[in-house]
C-alpha cells in the first residue's frame, strides 16, 4: 500500500460511516505486519472513535455554513416559521375561522328567537266619578 493510498483511506474513514471491520482493516494497514491483535484491536477501536468525532464536527460545520447563508439570503429558520404558525392559528382561533380561512359555521340552535310584541291599542278609560262632594254642615 503507498502513502497516497493510505492517506485516500484517512480521508474517507474521517468522512465516511465506519464499520468495524473497516476500521480493523485500516489498522492492520497503519500498523507493522505482525502486530499484537490487541494493538489492531486498540488501533481499531481509536480509528471508530476518530472518525465518529470528524463526521460530527464536519456535519457542524456544514450546519453552520448553510445557516450563515439562510441568514444572508434573509431566509427565516425553522423556529420563526413554528412561531408565525402558532401565531395565525390563534388568530384564526379568536376570529372564529378554520385553519383554510374560511369563517367558520354557527351552529343553529333550538331556541324561539323572541318575536316582537305588537303594542296594544289603549283602551278608553271610563270617566272616573268624582269624589263626593262634602256634607253641609247642619246647625240643630
């Protein structure tokens, strides 16, 4: 194995998803031909390890990088977009309408609704009697 082939092996066990027997594989080609099976195993386990870290820190990286260019091309995140949702919903919740912006349909109830009371036509009042009138007084 040359160097170039060995170095191509790093790369991709940093990028790549590593498999066990991978790793065992690259180990036996980093270390001397006769090396102790607990060193490859040791090796083995140190190259799972590395290229766990490298995967994750370069995942973090292209994280970032996308949300720099989301930033700058003005784009809003994940959690304004679930802000400005529950924020309509609970317009549309006060305003009485449905998620599609349509009013929502009242329910039609059972009871009479009151009718108008026609006004009565008063009555004449007979001509109240007047009091009577006082008794003279008489002087027997």
């Amino acid at each position: 194995m040359t160097r170039v082939d060995d170095l191509r092996r790093a790369v991709e066990a940093a990028i790549g998803t590593m498999t066990p027997a991978r790793a065992q594989e690259l180990a036996k080609g980093f270390l001397e031909p006769g090396a102790a099976k607990e060193q490859v195993a040791k090796t083995a386990a140190d190259l799972l390890d590395w290229s766990h870290r490298n995967r994750e820190r370069l995942r973090d990286v292209i994280r970032r990088e996308v949300q720099d260019q989301m930033k700058q091309m003005g784009g809003a995140t994940q959690e304004e977009l679930d802000s400005l949702r529950k924020r309509v919903r609970e317009l549309e919740r006060r305003a009485g309408m449905t998620a599609s912006g349509k009013a929502r349909a009242r329910k039609k109830t059972t009871a009479k609704k009151p009718t108008a009371k026609k006004p009565t036509a008063k009555k004449p009042m007979a001509a109240e009697p007047s009091p009577p009138a006082p008794a003279a007084e008489s002087t027997d």
